[in-house]
C-alpha cells in the first residue's frame, strides 16, 4: 500500500492600503486594517479557489486537475493573517508560485508570503507558532504605542498572554 506523501506550506497575507504603491513592502497595511479585511471577506474557501484558479491560469488543466482533490487549508488565524495549506508533495512548488501570483483577495490587493514548507504538520505548527508569536508581539507594541499617543485602533482588551495562548491553542489543535 503506498501512502500519500504531503508538504505543509505556512504563508502570509500582506494586505495593502489604498492609494500607496504596491511595489514597497512599508506599503504593507497595519495589522489592525489587516484584521479587519481577513475578518469581513477572507476565508479558506476563498483562498483555495483563488489558489486554484491561479494554478489553472499558469499551468493549465493538467495543473489543476493535479490538485483537485490534494489542496486543504488547514489553519487561517485572524489576528497575524497566516495560514497553512496542505498540498501533494508532487506539486509543491507549483502551489508556492500559485500563492506568489497571487495579487487580490476578494477587490483587495494583496500579497502572499510563503513563510515555511515542512514535510510534517508538527514541524509546519512549530513554525507558524514562532512566526505567530512574533507578529502577534509586533501587533500588541504596535497598539501600545497608538493607544499611548490616543489613537485606539482595536477594542480588544485582551493581555499580550491570553492573545498568544489562544493563537497557539488554536494552531497546536489542528489534525495531526
């Protein structure tokens, strides 16, 4: 009996904010504008059709009928805007380019940053987890600093602590 041989893909979405050059990475949208276009129109379902749509574009049928039935989001958090996609082994790569070309989500404008591949789940959580951790870090300094100067961005009241267990919980309880 052979099994089926996957790669876990952890990526990131980089929303950008309207009337700025998209050519620059400081063009890149706060984390809380991030939130905000992930929690109202970004979800899995989204993401594997645009994924798709951009494999059949590049590489034709014989690509998209490759990852027909191989190609699962297994994670997308709604605070750090990263994500884990399950895809065969085989076409790894092709997916890694599907996720690079990919410009909109949904009238946004977007980048995907491929973060880590890993042949394992465990190892693939590892690295969301410390990559989540330090966006996560980022987010809540970013908040501090605005909430100190009067601007509050986020209603979220919740310690830097609580923010990153529940944001690790809900990453360690994926299928393994």
């Amino acid at each position: 009996m052979v099994r089926f041989k996957n790669r876990y893909i952890c990526f990131e979405l980089l929303f950008e904010t309207a009337g700025e050059d998209s050519r620059y990475p400081a063009s890149k949208s706060s984390a809380s504008d991030q939130q905000h276009i992930l929690g109202s129109t970004v979800s899995a379902k989204n993401i594997v059709a645009l994924v798709r749509d951009q494999i059949k574009l590049n590489f034709g049928d014989m690509g998209a009928g490759h990852l027909l039935s191989g190609l699962q989001i297994k994670y997308l958090g709604n605070k750090t805007q990263l994500g884990i996609i399950k895809v065969p082994r085989d076409h790894c790569r092709m997916v890694q380019v599907a996720l690079a070309l990919i410009t909109h989500v949904n009238k946004h404008s977007c980048t995907i940053r491929v973060r880590h591949v890993s042949g394992t789940i465990k190892k693939c959580q590892k690295a969301t987890i410390q990559t989540n951790r330090e966006l996560i870090i980022a987010w809540y300094e970013k908040q501090q600093q605005l909430s100190k100067s009067g601007e509050i961005l986020s209603k979220d009241n919740s310690s830097l602590l609580d923010i990153i267990k529940q944001s690790t919980s809900q990453i360690s309880a994926l299928d393994l």
